[in-house]
C-alpha cells in the first residue's frame, strides 16, 4: 500500500536523522574527556588560581586528559607523591613536564599530584590533585555540577579515542539495526 511505503520511509529518515544529528560524546558515557588545568587563566601563579577549587568541580575518570598550558619559561609541572605535595618538595619528582602545552592522560584511580616545579610556585598554590574516585558512576558529568569540559574532540592518536570512535560505530549500527526491527 502506498500510504504504508510511505509512512516506512519517513520513519526510516527520522531514524537516520535522529541516529547521526547528535553528537556522539552526548551519548557514549566513558568517552575521554580533555581538562585543562585551570580552564581559561591555565597553569599559572596570576591572579591566585584555585586549583583545589577548580579541581572540586570536576569528575575525573581513568582515560581523561589533563592538560597543563603555560609559558614554560616561567613553570613546569611535576608530578609528585602525596608526602612531596603537602611539602612542595620538588627534588624527586615522579615525572617532569616542561613543554607548556603537557597533555596528561589519566590511568588509574586515585590521586595524581601535580605541582610547578619553578620554586616558590607550589607554595603560592600552583598545585592540583586530580583525584579520581573509584566509585564513579557512569554518568557523573551533568552540566548543572560541573562546567563543560574546555573540549571532548578526539584526536587520531591514543588508545582511548581509539576504542571511542570504534564504540560509537557499533552503537550507531546496533540503533539502525533496532529502528529497521521497530519500523518493519
Ligand atoms: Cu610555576
């Protein structure tokens, strides 16, 4: 009947339309998330950043990125243990970055202390605990809590965004394939 065809049709186009409109980290949860460090003002000693303040309002989980931008004339970034944090104790560093644009990606759950090895900096309050709970639900970051991250744009290298880009290709498929059982 002509009326069925065309009502399966149009049902057919809304689905795709539905399927690709939306952007994809919306609906993936565990898709990487990009933070950086201090948000507009960055990693730096001006204008008395919060970063204990700054880092409360965020919900990190294992394979987001934490970015640290700078002039590294001026700073760099240590990261440090728990002991070395409290005490701005820079002499053994459990990594040291000093590019100015330091990309970071998280691995595990717990604690990652960061400090700016520059002395004086950690004591004037350049430093951030990236604490990521283990409890994390699957849908920790709603836009009423937390600022949206700086950006959720994948780029090509990295595991992570890999494994992101794969699953969003199987969940696309497995909605079309649901809209053709639904409408057919
Ligand atoms: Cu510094």
């Amino acid at each position: 009947m002509a009326f069925s065809v065309e009502y399966r049709t149009s049902a057919l186009r809304l689905c795709l339309v539905l399927l690709f409109a939306f952007p994809a980290p919306a609906i993936i949860t565990g898709a990487a998330v990009v933070y950086r460090v201090g948000d507009s003002a960055g990693w730096t000693t001006i204008g008395n950043v919060d970063y204990k303040l700054w880092a409360a309002t965020k919900t990190f989980q294992v394979g987001d990125i934490i970015r640290f931008e700078y002039n590294p004339q001026f700073h760099k970034v240590m990261q440090v243990t728990h002991r070395h944090y409290r005490s701005c104790n820079t002499t053994h560093p459990i990594a040291t970055h000093t590019s100015g644009n330091d990309s970071i990606s998280i691995a595990s759950h717990s604690h990652h202390f960061f400090l700016c090895g520059v002395p004086g900096h950690c004591q004037s309050g350049q430093k951030v605990d990236i604490n990521v709970l283990h409890n994390n639900s699957p849908l920790p970051k709603t836009p009423s809590l937390a600022p949206p991250p700086l950006t959720t744009t994948p780029t090509p290298s990295g595991a992570n965004h890999m494994l992101s880009g794969f699953e969003e290709m199987v969940l696309r498929i497995g909605l079309l394939s649901f809209a053709f059982l639904y409408f057919y």
